[in-house]
C-alpha cells in the first residue's frame, strides 16, 4: 500500500477476494498517468509470504497486487 499511497494521490482503495483457499489483495492509487518504478515492493510481497505478486499502470492508477494462501 506504501507504494500506492506514494503516488501522490488524494485516496488509495484496498480490494479483497478469496477463491480457492487463497485471498487476492489489491491497493489502487486512483493517481493517473506514468508512475514511479518501485523495484521493492514486489521482493517486500513475497517476502511476506505472497505466492504471486505484482504491479502495473493503469487509466485509473497504479494497481499492486499480491495473491496469499489461506
């Protein structure tokens, strides 16, 4: 979420869901246009324990998402 926040955005969203004994997480800047690269948050997530993690750039902002066995 760190790096969704540090977009410079004025709200930050957070999405849950679970399927299959695993919970997908997702943080959105809502901050349009390019975004800063952050080579640390994706080794951050799977260091956390995420089995599949990553991040990319969209019309409505920067998404990071994370995907953790429950």
């Amino acid at each position: 979420m760190r790096t969704a926040v540090g977009d410079g955005g004025r709200r930050v969203s957070v999405h849950l869901a679970d399927q299959d004994r695993q919970a997908l997480i997702v943080a959105l800047s809502h901050q349009p246009g390019p975004a800063a690269a952050d080579d640390s948050v994706l080794p951050e997530l799977t260091g956390l324990g995420a089995v599949s993690c990553g991040t990319d750039t969209a019309e409505d902002g920067r998404r990071v998402w994370a995907v953790l066995d429950l």
